[in-house]
C-alpha cells in the first residue's frame, strides 16, 4: 500500500511540476518583446467570419474568418530576432451559418468577394463526344446512368473539371460518392432545381446541392457574356458550337478580373 500511495505522490508530483513549468515558460513568453508586439497589434490583423446568406431554402456561402496564431507567429518571428508584421500566422474561423451544415438548402450561388464565375455544361448522350480534355475548370453535368455508360471516356474529361449529378436515386449517390471520393477526393455535388425530395436524399448522403435555372440554349457569346458576374451560376446547354466560342469566354471572364470556379474546390468558406 506504501509502495501505491509512493507512486501517486511521485505522479502527483509530475504533473504539478509540468504545470509549474508551463506557467513559467507562459510568463516569460509574455513579458517578451516580440511578443507583446504581437498582441498589441494582432486586431489590426484578425478578421470576423461572415455567415452564408439563407433565404428560406436557399444559401450563398459566407465568408471565412481569421484570428492570429499568437504562439506560431511568436515562433516564426523569433527566429528571425525581430517583431515583423509579415510573419504573422492565423487560424481560420468558420462562420456559424455556413454551407456545411445547412445542406438541406439549394445553393445559387457563391460569395461575391472570392471573384469566381461557375460555367456548368449539361452533358447527355447527344452532346457528349464533342467534349476534349482541352476543358479546364467546368462543372460537368450528367445524369449518373449516363456516367456509368460512358465512365472510360468521362473520366478523361472530369480529371481537370468536376462532375455533378442531376438527378438518381439515394443508392445511386452512394456508389458514386464511393468511387468519386477515391478518385478526387471530394463528394459529389447534386444539380437540382425544385424537387425536395432529392434535395433531402442528397442531404442524407452528406451532398451540397446546387440550383441552377435559366438554360443558355443559344446566343452563346451575348448571353453567357450578361451573366458574368462574380459568383454567378452559369447554366449551358452544351453543343457543338460551343467550342467555337469557348476561349472568348474564356478571355472574357479574364478581362473582367474573375476566375473560372469548380464547385468541389471553391464553393467553400475555409
């Protein structure tokens, strides 16, 4: 029993000692120059989340926050000897309404501050062999019967794009969640305009799910033109002749300052 009540003292007694040590080590970290530069001004640095937009059961994403790493960009700065505003560190904040956890929600679009237009080509069995792997940062739509026919020649296209499924069924999701999530390490994103049902199945397999309405079936040049914006959703009846006009767009979307998004990579808020 002696022997017990030794070892429990000696435990006792470590732990006191780390806490001891820590305290100490917290002391003189706060009484360090380069330190209390850090935290006199470290609110010129920190960023507040802002949470998504809803409207009933709609959703834009927000926008992530930031707070500085105080003992990282201690670290850093010591090293270097000197207190040096460009060496601060941070640690991201999620906002508290965010696209996560509302995915019960159709997103329609993104948040404007990120710059980013989202091009989605609808793909069936009419239009598919016009598509090359010249395409770069496009949302692929298709069914997932159609992926399943044509998996080998798909696959090709989807390494350098993002595939969505417009419609399926809840077991459907789950193969192909299974197979997309081992190829690009992502989920599958639903494509789904009015049908809450889905929107719920898709919710239930851990999928975001995006809205997307008003077709662009011609005119490709003037219309797609009207529609970027940043953070738009643009929604293409892929043909043929769209790969007379792609790289205009292209240089469109450019020209204005804005990017081309692919919804597993950049609808996110951290």
């Amino acid at each position: 029993m002696r022997v017990n009540f030794k070892y429990i003292g000696l435990f006792i007694l470590m732990i006191f000692s780390f806490y001891f040590t820590n305290k100490v080590y917290e002391l003189a970290l706060d009484t360090d120059i380069i330190m209390k530069e850090i935290k006199s001004n470290e609110d010129k640095f920190n960023k507040e989340p802002i949470n998504a937009k809803i409207d009933n059961d709609k959703i834009k994403p927000g926008s992530c926050g930031y707070k500085v790493d105080k003992k990282k960009s201690y670290k850093k700065m010591k090293k270097i000897g000197i207190y040096n505003e460009n060496y601060y560190l941070f640690k991201n904040i999620l906002p508290v309404e965010n696209i996560n956890n509302n995915k019960n929600k159709y997103i329609i679009g993104d948040n404007t501050e990120k710059n980013n237009v989202y091009l989605f080509l609808n793909i069936n069995e009419d239009n598919y062999m016009y598509l090359n792997e010249s395409y770069k940062n496009y949302n692929i739509v298709i069914t997932y019967n159609f992926y399943k026919e044509h998996k080998e020649v798909l696959d090709k296209i989807i390494k350098n794009n993002t595939i969505l499924i417009r419609e399926t069924n809840h077991q459907n999701l789950k193969e192909i969640n299974k197979y997309y999530t081992k190829y690009k390490e992502s989920n599958i994103t639903c494509v789904n305009s009015n049908n809450k049902t889905f929107l719920n199945l898709c919710s239930l397999n851990n999928s975001l799910t995006i809205s997307l309405n008003n077709e662009i079936n011609n005119n490709y040049l003037l219309n797609i033109k009207k529609e970027i914006i940043s953070g738009s959703f643009i929604n293409i009846n892929f043909t043929k002749s769209f790969n007379n006009i792609k790289d205009i767009i292209d240089n469109q979307i450019e020209n204005k300052g804005l990017h081309k998004g692919l919804i597993d990579k950049d609808i996110r808020e951290c």
